[in-house]
C-alpha cells in the first residue's frame, strides 16, 4: 500500500500559508504564489522573492555569474536579483522540520500590499504559523542587490 502525501489531518506544506520571521521582518512563506497574491491583495503578475534554505538547492534553481558566487554565499540580510529573478539564501533558523522539507518557498511581507504589518491580519491569514523565543517583529528591510558577469548594482 502506498504512504499518503500528507497526514490526516495536516495540511500540505506545498499549499499552506505559513507566519514566520524571516532575518529582516514577519513574512508569508509559501510554494503557492497565487494563494499568496490573492492574501497580499495585489496583482498576480508581480513576481515573488524566492527563498532557498541551502546553497545546495539555490545551484539547482539559479545560476550564479562565477565572480559573485563567494559574495551570494557570504551574504547576510541580502536579497539578490539575476536576470529579474529575486532570491535570498535563508539566514533566519531553519532548524524546523517545516522548513527543511519545503526546501524553498516564495516569501513576502506579512501585510496587505502598500501597508504596513498588522499582527491581527497576519495571524488570520496564515496556514501555520512559527514563531522563536524573539516572537514576530517588523525589521530593517533587506538590501537589494542586482547581479551579472560585470557589474553589481544596489538597487535598495
């Protein structure tokens, strides 16, 4: 007999809306971008950042120019932008089981789109939520960084 893709009871970590603070601010995590676009209240076209919680995976997905791979890696609070994909190595504690099943997510602000965090609309929205002896706060926000074989250019 086959073993089921999820538990009774459980939701499916690909489909489910999770809370958590990621190393800048509280975010949305998901595999679903269109779950996430429709909570944001915004345009289903606009791209999402795409976290990776391994070097490993992000080598699978994107191709890093070879002069800006040490800088990718050793980078913190940074998202990066290569050929209009945005993508950031998580540095927030992945020592969750949740997290190192996903492997990657598509990750936002845990707000409407143009607004500012309101816990008691992050809470309701959100599949599961995860939160650290720290608790949820809204942080400095990242710096971005878009990358090619010849130049850098910070972008925020």
């Amino acid at each position: 007999m086959d073993k089921p893709k999820s538990l009774a009871g459980y939701p499916r970590l690909s489909e489910s809306v999770i809370l958590a603070q990621t190393d800048t601010t509280v975010g949305f995590l998901s595999q679903d971008g269109a779950k996430l676009a429709s909570i944001k209240q915004r345009e289903p076209t606009k791209p999402f950042l795409k976290n990776f919680f391994s070097l490993h995976e992000l080598k699978k997905n994107i191709r890093i120019p070879q002069k800006r791979k040490k800088e990718v890696r050793r980078a913190k609070k940074t998202t990066f932008v290569v050929k209009n994909q945005a993508f950031r190595v998580a540095s927030f504690p992945v020592s969750s089981a949740v997290f190192r099943s996903l492997k990657w997510c598509y990750s936002t602000s845990a707000n409407r789109s143009n607004e500012s965090y309101d816990p008691k609309y992050a809470n309701e929205k959100a599949d599961i939520i995860i939160k650290n002896a720290l608790g949820l706060y809204e942080g400095k926000p990242s710096k971005i960084v878009k990358i090619n074989d010849v130049k850098k250019v910070r972008l925020r």
